[in-house]
C-alpha cells in the first residue's frame, strides 16, 4: 500500500508552475486584445463625440454672433430700418461665401483611358 508521503499531489507534466504560466497566457491575450481592438474603437467614438460637440457648439456661436451684430446694426446703424440690417448682413455673408467658394479646389480631371 502507498503511503501519502510517496504521492505528489502538485506533481503535473506541465510542471510546478503552471497555473503561473497559464494566467500569464491569459493577461497577454487580454491585453493584446484590449490594444489591438478596444483601444481603437474607443479613440473613435471620442473623435465623434468630441467632433460632433464642437460643431454643435461653433453652429451656436455662428447664430449668436450673427444675432448680435444683426441687433448692433438694428439699433445703432440703421436705427428703425431692420430691412438694411437684413441688406448689409446678407451682403457679408454672400461676400464670405463668394471669397470660400474662390479659394476652393476644383477637382482634377483625369484623362480619358484609351
């Protein structure tokens, strides 16, 4: 009969420490994972967010400033005549779209293939 002392209980082929090796297998797996994959969907999705707050918040400021300097030309321009504040800001902003629309890069034409 076999005595407990001759009988290993910890003794594996894989060796003493393999529940060492085996959670360090795992944390290399999740981590890979985690930086090839989550790292940049996660950098995306704030570029969205951050991309979409800022535009929310300059379309704002646009429609301020353009109230304001409406209101300034209202009172003290053209005191009474809201069509001549209408007038000159319409002109500046046809002005400003004209100079945009110049400096903009028409698309190269690609030649005809034989």
């Amino acid at each position: 009969m076999a005595r407990d002392d001759d009988l290993d209980a910890t003794a594996s082929p894989f060796g003493e420490d393999w529940p060492e090796k085996a959670v360090d297998l795992v944390d290399l797996v999740v981590d890979t994972i985690r930086d090839r994959i989550v790292r940049p969907i996660i950098l995306v999705g704030r570029t969205i967010v951050y991309g979409l707050l800022i535009s929310a918040m300059v379309v704002v400021f646009a429609v301020v400033v353009a109230v304001a300097v409406l209101r300034l030309f209202d009172v003290y321009l053209f005191a009474g005549h809201v069509w001549a504040s209408y007038t000159v800001l319409g002109i500046m902003f046809s002005a400003g779209g004209l100079y945009g629309w110049s400096k903009r890069n028409p698309p190269t034409a690609t030649p005809p293939k034989p």
